[in-house]
C-alpha cells in the first residue's frame, strides 16, 4: 500500500510496497500448514502464550488479572475477564538481561493474494513507560532470521484505557515471524501490558488513523507532472523533520514531499485517499504537519470529487521545525476524496511533511477544546518536559501522600490529565509541560481560555498558563514565553474555574501551554479539564445560575454545560423521573432513588398505575368488563351468564 511512484523505494527485503499484496498467512508447525487465523490468536486467559513463545534472553512477560500496581498496570483485561500479560519499567531497572521483553510467533508463510489482519490491545501507562513495537521478521527458515522491520511502534505513556492495534500485514511470498516487544523507559513506573490477540482473514477494517509505520494505508501518491516533486514515505529524510510524529523517534515514518534536481517552484504532488461513502455523516479530519522555513510551499487539504477540488485548509507560514496539528470536519452526502497536496515554494533550505492522519466520528471540536475523555486532542507534551501530564483517573505513585484525587469534572467516569509528584525519582524545579496546537490571534485581538484546575496537598507545587509566541522576526524561529497566570492555590477536594484574557496583535500565531512545576516535597497534585478557547472577552455564562436541582454548572467555550445531581437530568437539570408523569389514571408520581413510584387511586394498580380490575380481560365468551368498585362487573351476552359469563345453555 505504499509509495510506488518517483522511482522510490521504501522496502525492506522481502516486504513489497508497490501494488497492494495483503497476504493471508499459514503457519509452518512440523512441516504442515496450520491456519494462522486460529493459531496466531490468543487471550491469555489460560495463564499459557498460546503459539508464542517468550525470548527467554529477555525480560520475561508476566501474567496479569487486575492492577499489577496501583499506579500503572491495566485495572482489568479486555472484557473486564480473563488474562493478560505485562513488563514493568521497574524489571528493566533492575535486570542485566537485554532490558526487553520478545514474544514471538511461530514461523508463518504467505500465500498472495489472500489478506491477514493483524490486531491486539494494549496498555501503556505511567511516566517512565518505554516503547511498545511490532517486528515483522522475514525468515529463511524455522529458525533464521534474514532481517527485522518495524512495523508499529508506540512511545512513552498514552491514556489510561486499553487501546487496538490493526495492521493489514503486506508480505510477499515467503516466510516470516512476529515479535513483540517491550522496552523499559528511563525509571521504574510504568507498565506495558497486551491482551487479545487475533489474525483474521481479510484486510483490516474500521482502522481510523494512518501512522505510515507500515504503509501508506489505501491512500495513493500523484506526483507532479514534470516528474521532479513527490510525496514519499521514509525515515529523518534530508531536509525533513528528524522525528516522526507518532513515536517521536529517529526510526518512524512519515510522508515528506521530495524535491529532485531540477524541481520547479510551483509543482505540486498529491496524497489520495480512498473514496469516502456517500452519506458519511459528520466526521473530523486531523493531522499533523511539518512546515519550517519562508518561501518552503504550502500544504493544503482539498475534497476531491467528480475531479473537481476544493480548499478546505492550507498552511503557508514558517511555524517552526517541530510537528503541528490541523482538523477538518467533512460532512458531505455525495462520495468524495480527501488530498493532501504540497506545493513547491521558491527555496529549498526545508521540505514539508505530513504525519498521523485520522478520519474520525462526529464533527471535530472547537480549536484548542479538550475535555481529555479520549486522548489528549490537539495537545502534547513539550519536548523540555522532564515528566509527563499523565491522562487518566488520577492514580498515582505513591497514594499515601494525595489526600483525595478527584473525580471527572464534567462526565461520569472520565479522564483528566495531571501531574503526579509522588515519585521518589522527581526533583525540586523539574516541569510536565503540555503545549497547544498553533493558534493565531483573532480579529478583536481578544481570546478568553477557559479551564478548571484541581491543586492539592501539603507540600507546595505551581500550575503557570500562558503563551508561546512564534516570532521569526531574524529569520531564525524562536519562541517568546509569556506567562499569563501563575499559582500555588489549593483547590481543595473539587474543582475550580479559570478565566484568562489572551490578548495580541491581529495574525500572531502562538500556543498555549499548561506547566506543573515540582515544589520541595512529593505530598502535592495538580490537574487540569475542560480546556476551551472562546474568541473575544470572557463571559461567565454560569453566573446566572442556570442550572437546576443543585446541579453544577461548567463554562463549554461560548456556552455552558450541567452536571446534574441524580435522579435529576436534561440541558438544566430541569428534569427527574416523574417529569413525564409516567403515573396514569391520576396517580400521584414520587422520585424514589434514581426512578419513581406511583401511589395509585383505588381500584388502579401496577408500576403506573396502568391496570385496574378488568385489565386482565376477566369477562368471557364477548363479555363486557366494567369496574365495580374494587372489583369488576361483567355484561354478559346472550345466551352466556355467570359472573364471569362463563355459563351458558349447556352448563351443567
């Protein structure tokens, strides 16, 4: 599925990234063919690797149940039952093995042009978590490696929960293997931990982000006409980023738009995508891209349909060498294709690049909003950060010195991102810093951020928010830090609203950053939710109380949002169980716990009221039931009689 233009080539031996060759892959176990959808798969839950086998030169994989440590591991497996399998950093720091942990497959052969899914869970949480990496390892035979490509990686902790991996593997014929591996971070928390391990037959489907670890995806390169200018996949190309996006790492792919000798300013090359159903419904476009330098081009995202494109998004501005986010909602009811098109510039100092690019559910959110229930949106931590703003439910190292950690701010059951001090490791000074996207001032030369902060414990920590601003004014970018709040208050149990005015001149481009400072001693938390960025003043939409029943209100951007104390609901929590007069027949409703109970008037009965004495159809033979009292009166008709009319001319 990868880049076959240009005369590029990307492949490692024995992988093809031309023409898209999804193999369906048979396993090779005492010389006969075994079907690799059954024997690849594995849950774990009978405390046995299935066919993997563990390097045992390596860091040994252990089972798992629950929490292998309060503050890290998985708090259950996949489907809340069974097994799964984990490394702790803290095993890498105290073993002089290879400071990994390998399972590998068995020896496995393709047959082109059969396809194989590739997936599993996984679970990386904590601030010295490593690196989690798939191999695909190309094999002469059982027992010889001819070489090892890595075909997905992650680095560093990701939000509390457990995440899918799905990989449509592109092999030729031949045979190969599987490893995974676990790599130990920089300290000793954190946990890596995989559950849930499949092969099945057919490409994958439903996969919403492509990395370009492996290939391309489904989406197609047109290079320029002229032949000289072309996106190509590859590895800290010259001219280029020297990270990727998704591992920030020295080893990751990403697509780069490459200039050969003789390219033109003005030619231009195109990223396809697969057609997009009709009907799609709203979803979001993000990405991320890489832009240094004046003069370098312009990146643009266009809707392709019928060969007819139209501007949806393009960046032509010197943002710096470091990668930056973009989205787009598209919500269209005709077919259509996405392309992402780079446009030579005049120089040729730097080349523009484009990384993680995922089509997503639903609208995309208002710029720089973040309620950090899925991921961390548009937000990431800055390179200068000695520790990381962690994503999850508050567990921390050491639980005895956080006196309480606080629920979700504004959803049941949600995730927040914070600082946890507790770690032994940690010192006075040392900062998480979590940078935004690159944001530009607006017309009224006024913004309002709103967020709500948690701050507790005995020992001091700071939370500073403010701004980055890019200036390029000497042609060497660089970053003017201005910080526009600082503070060392103690929030208590709960949570506490912010409102800060962003002001600047028309056009500047800057970033917001949110940074915990550690104080003197490890007795200390912060954390953040519900960042929005409004353009123009702040407004407390929440200070006319508008919502009801004791119910707590958040400022959402330019709107609010309620909380709501149960069995209360609706947009004011204007609503309770017995709103809908769920009791019929005049019966009085009563809120009991989260539902109600209806006191019914005689003779009416039942949840709600809804049955009296003739609902059970009592009379026979077309008899007519009406109510009599407590009880019930029927109408009999010829030649039927009884109470029930249930005698007639024969009877007896």
């Amino acid at each position: 599925m990868a880049m076959v233009s240009e005369g590029y080539s990307d492949s490692p031996r024995g992988i093809a990234m031309g023409v898209p060759k999804i193999c369906f892959l048979i396993l090779v176990l005492s010389g006969y063919y075994v079907s690799a959808a059954s024997r690849l798969n594995c849950t774990f839950d009978d405390n046995n690797l299935c066919s993997w086998i563990q390097d045992t030169t390596t860091l040994s994989w252990k089972f798992g149940s629950g929490i292998s440590t309060n503050s890290t591991g998985p708090k259950q497996p996949v489907g809340r039952k069974g097994r799964y399998i984990y490394v702790s950093s803290y095993e890498g720091t105290q073993s002089d093995n290879e400071k990994i942990a390998r399972l590998q497959s068995a020896v496995f052969t393709s047959f082109y042009p059969d396809a194989g899914c590739f997936s599993f869970y996984y679970h990386m949480f904590g601030v010295h978590v490593g690196e989690l990496r798939v191999i695909l390892v190309p094999m002469q035979d059982e027992k010889t490696p001819l070489g090892r490509q890595v075909i997905w990686r992650r680095r560093g902790t990701q939000p509390d929960k457990w995440l899918q991996l799905k990989d449509s593997l592109n092999v030729t014929e031949g045979h190969y293997r599987i490893d995974i591996e676990a790599e130990g971070g920089s300290g000793f928390v954190g946990d890596i931990a995989i559950d849930e391990i499949t092969m099945k037959s057919g490409a994958c489907s439903g996969v919403e982000l492509c990395d370009f670890e492996s290939s391309l995806c489904g989406w197609t390169i047109e290079g320029s006409s002229q032949g000289r200018y072309s996106w190509r996949r590859g590895v800290k190309l010259p001219k280029g980023p020297s990270q990727d996006h998704t591992t920030m790492t020295e080893v990751g792919y990403y697509l780069q738009a490459v200039a050969r000798d003789g390219a033109q300013t003005g030619e231009r090359t195109s990223l396809v995508s697969p057609e997009l159903d009709e009907g799609l419904g709203p979803h979001c476009l993000t990405f991320w891209y890489y832009r240094p330098g004046f003069s370098t081009g312009k990146i643009s995202v266009l809707k392709r349909r019928n060969d007819k494109e139209t501007l949806q998004w393009s960046a032509t501005r010197d943002v710096g060498k470091s990668w930056h986010y973009g989205q787009i909602t598209i919500d269209e009811k005709t077919s259509l294709r996405i392309v992402f098109q780079a446009e030579k510039g005049p120089r040729n100092e730097n080349e523009m690049a484009i990384d993680d690019i995922e089509i997503k559910n639903g609208a995309c959110g208002q710029i720089a909003e973040c309620n950090f229930n899925t991921n961390y949106c548009s937000y990431f931590l800055n390179e200068t950060s000695d520790f990381a703003w962690l994503l999850g439910t508050g567990r921390v190292v050491n639980t005895q010195f956080v006196d309480k950690i606080p629920a979700d701010n504004s959803v049941e059951n949600g995730m927040f991102i914070y600082a946890d001090m507790t770690p032994p490791s940690l010192k006075e000074g040392q900062q998480a810093v979590l940078v935004s996207e690159i944001l530009e001032v607006p017309v009224g030369r006024i913004s309002c951020l709103i967020f709500y902060y948690h701050s507790d414990g005995r020992d001091s920590a700071i939370l500073s928010v403010g701004k980055r601003i890019l200036d390029n004014t000497n042609k060497d970018l660089k970053y003017n830090v201005q910080e526009v709040y600082r503070s060392t208050y103690k929030t208590g149990s709960g949570w506490t609203e912010k409102f800060l005015i962003f002001a600047g001149n028309l056009g500047t481009l800057y970033q917001l950053y949110f940074r915990a400072t550690k104080g003197s001693g490890p007795r200390a938390f912060i954390a953040v939710d519900d960042i929005s960025l409004i353009a123009g003043p702040c407004e407390d939409y929440c200070s006319s109380n508008p919502c009801l029943n004791d119910g707590s209100c958040i400022n959402i951007g330019n709107s609010f949002k309620c909380v709501c104390q149960k069995p209360f609901f609706g947009d004011k929590c204007e609503e309770d169980p017995c709103t809908s007069n769920p009791c019929l027949n005049a019966g009085v409703c009563s809120i009991n716990g989260n539902s109600f109970k209806c006191a019914c008037w005689t003779p009416f009965f039942g949840d709600k009221c809804e049955e009296d004495p003739c609902s059970s159809n009592p009379c026979l033979n077309d008899g007519d039931c009406s109510v009599n009292g407590t009880s019930f009166k029927c109408s009999c008709r010829r030649p039927f009689f009884g109470d029930r009319c249930e005698e007639g001319m024969c009877y007896n």
